[in-house]
C-alpha cells in the first residue's frame, strides 16, 4: 500500500507554507526598503497612527467576525503560522544585537558606506522587513486571541489572554508610538533651573518640565600607569596593552618589561614648574589633579629613572616621565566609575518631585522618563554641568500596560499550575 505525501499549498497547510508566507512578508518588506528607504517615524506621528491603528483593528474584527470560517483565517491563528513568523522576526533581531545601530535622524550618508545600509540593518527598528514582520505576527496574535474567545474553557484561560493581549498591547503600542516619541537633551549648571532643551535636529524647544540640579557629583575609578610610545602615543606592549591601578604607595609591578615602583601619590595636586624642573605639591582646590611618582628600572638604563606622572585636569596638562628616547611612563584619563545629579523637577501640572538620576537609574514623572545622558567632558570629575536626556513618549503607558499584563499572566499560569486532563476510569 503505497504512502502519501502532502504537497506543499495542500490543505491543512502546516510549517512549510508557514515559512513560505513569513518569508514572503519579510522579502515584500525587503524590496520597499530597497526601493524607497527607511520609514520616516516623524510621518506616522498623531493622528496618523491612531487612524493607522484604528484601521487594523477594524481589520482584524472584521476577518473574525465575518472570515473566520475560511481556512486562510483559521490557518492565520494557528501554530503553524506562528512558530514561522516568530522564527524570522527573532533572526531579524539577532542581526540587529550584531549590526551597529544608529539613530533616526542620522542621514544616509552618515552610515557606514557598506551594503548592509541599503538593507536597512543600521536602523532595524524603522526598516521596512522589521515593521511588516511585526505587523504581520500581530494579525496572527489577534486573530489568535479573538479566537479562543468562541471557545468556553473556565477560569483558565485568564492566563491566556493576559499573555496574549499584554503581549499585544505592548508590541502594537510600541509600534504605533514610535511617530509620537521625542527625545531632547537640556544642559543644567549647578545651582540653576532649565527648562529648554534641544530636539535631535538641533532645535530649541520650551518643554512642560523643568529641571533644577541641585548636586552633581562623579566617582572615579584608582588612576592608572602604562608605558607608551613616545613616537604614536600607543600603549605598549602594542600586541597586548598592559595597564596597573594603582593600589597604594610601596606597590611594585612590571609593564611592558620596565618595573615600576610606587614612591609617592598626591591626590589634590597642583603642577609648580622652574626652569625645566617639574614639581607638585597638595593644593586641594578645584581644578588640582592626581599625581603619582615613580621609580622606573630597566636592564637597559644605566640608572633607574625617578618623577612625577599625572593626567592634569581642566587647569593643569598632564606630565608623563620619559624612560628614554621611546618610551615613557603615562596616566590615562581616569574612567568615571559613576555620575550622579540630585535634582529637583518641576512640571507644569504642578508635580515637583527631589531625586538622585544614574545612568541607568533614570526618573519617569507623568509620561516622560529623565535620563542621565552626560556631563561636561572638558572639565572631568569637576563639571558643574549635567546633561539630562528628556523622552516624552504618550504611548508609554499603553506600553507598560501590555508589560504589566504579561507579567501577571506567568504569574497566574505560575499559581494554577498545568492543565489537568481527566483519566477514564479503568
């Protein structure tokens, strides 16, 4: 008796048409990002989002309530269409976590001259294949969703609709508010209230939130040594850059072949130079730097070389002892451990709230989040500038909400555990 096989486009179509359809959509997307370039999110902003919004939700209803009978509609909201269009959409993001990215306002000339521009990897989030994949697992989630709703199964699917709709609302939220997202950098000096801040086009905008900085304050990583090369500046050894932090006065160590001994280290240091002799001395006032002298051997040198090396500041240029005709002893910039702003926020409803913003650590009052985003380079750990990045972005609670739904659908399947199926009785 022979065996047959389904031929692919036989109904029930199954994972191979699920492919075929997805990668359909994604080379569809292809050929509009090729053709016309990256979508422009300042053009879907209000109200066309929401008319773009309320379109596909009509859509959607309408394929439940008057195609679900058809099998392209059932197909739509099975796993077979699923698992295919989740596969390519999380490929799409593996190449984005690999591929640099780049903001929206930056032109196409200002991407990286390679092919990979033209395909739209530099900016995914608004490329073409990556917003039709999205919209394209959205119909399938909502033809799902709308689905299980004509069939009665208890108390147990609460589980399934929060995951479902959280996930959703999050996605089709995140999508939609994109038009309507702006962000804006506002440079506040110690002690004084801004309230104007640049758009990314470099535009100067009054916005509904003022910012106050009461205290701004960086903490730095120990100073380093290394040896460089007096001729490129390059740390050596050049295959295999060796650095040593500094851990305290009596320390000894090795780079680059050349042992280094601690001798002394001022930390509020001011540079006194007469004639060619270079001294510091303690002067703790703002603008002084760190400073660390050292006792350098070497099987080459005739006698160990001894003298100051420092960073310098804002006041003062770094000093770096010479070893001999190609090689000295340097300290890098210090890396900045942390940066906090302890600011007062004011907004025009009338919300005044103190916090301590971090990198990392940002402050969301009404429907903007506050961002630690710089400070005033120049002046290193003495700036009295803070550089806060401002997002406003009307869409975030429809976010927030689709995230807050998903948690508490784990949670839920958490709690009632697995489905049990009744046994007959034997």
């Amino acid at each position: 008796m022979e065996k047959s096989s389904r031929k692919i486009w036989e109904h029930p179509w199954g994972y191979a048409e699920g492919f075929i359809v997805a990668s359909g959509v994604l080379l569809a997307g292809l050929m509009l990002q090729l053709t016309i370039g990256n979508i422009d999110p300042a053009a879907f902003g209000f109200p066309v989002n929401i008319i773009i919004g309320a379109l596909f939700m009509v859509g959607l209803l309408s394929l439940h309530f008057f195609l679900r009978r058809k099998k392209i509609v059932r197909w739509l909201s099975g796993v077979s269409s699923t698992i295919p269009a989740i596969s390519l959409l999380l490929a799409v993001i593996v190449i984005m976590g690999f591929t640099p990215q780049f903001s929206d306002h930056v032109s196409q000339e200002q991407l990286p001259p390679t092919p990979l521009r033209g395909l739209g990897w530099y900016q995914m989030t608004t490329s073409w294949p990556f917003v039709q994949l999205c919209f394209y697992l959205l119909t399938i989630l909502g033809l799902t969703t709308l689905r299980r709703t004509t069939k009665k199964r208890g108390w147990r699917d609460i589980g399934f609709y929060l995951n479902h709709v959280g996930l959703f609302l999050a996605l089709l939220g995140g999508m939609l508010g994109s038009g309507d997202m702006k962000r804006y950098t506002m440079s506040v000096k110690e002690g004084s209230v801004e309230w104007r801040g640049t758009d990314q086009l470099g535009q100067m905008h009054e916005l509904p939130i003022a910012i106050q900085l009461d205290t701004f304050m960086i903490e730095e990583y120990p100073p380093k040594l290394v040896i460089i090369d007096n001729q490129t500046g390059r740390i050596l050894p050049a295959d295999r850059p060796e650095a040593y932090m500094f851990e305290g006065v009596g320390k000894t160590t090795t780079l680059a072949g050349n042992r280094v001994e601690i001798l002394d280290f001022m930390a509020d240091a001011a540079i006194v130079r007469d004639s060619n002799i270079v001294n510091f001395v303690h002067m703790p006032m703002e603008g002084a730097t760190n400073a660390i002298k050292v006792r350098v051997t070497h099987p080459s040198l005739d006698h160990p070389v001894e003298g100051w090396v420092s960073n310098g500041s804002y006041l003062y240029p770094y000093e770096v002892l010479y070893i001999d005709s190609t090689t000295s002893v340097a300290m890098p910039v210090q890396e900045v451990k942390k940066y906090t702003s302890k600011v007062t926020v004011y907004t025009k409803s009338g919300h005044v709230r103190k916090a301590e913003i971090e990198v990392n650590r940002p402050l969301s009052i009404e429907n903007k989040v506050v961002y630690q985003y710089s400070y005033d380079e120049t002046r290193g750990k003495y700036s009295q500038v803070s550089i806060f990045e401002i997002v406003t972005d009307p869409w975030l609670a429809v976010v927030y909400a689709g995230i807050f739904m998903l948690l508490a659908g784990a949670l839920f399947m958490f709690i009632a555990g697995p489905r049990q199926e009744a046994t007959p009785e034997g």
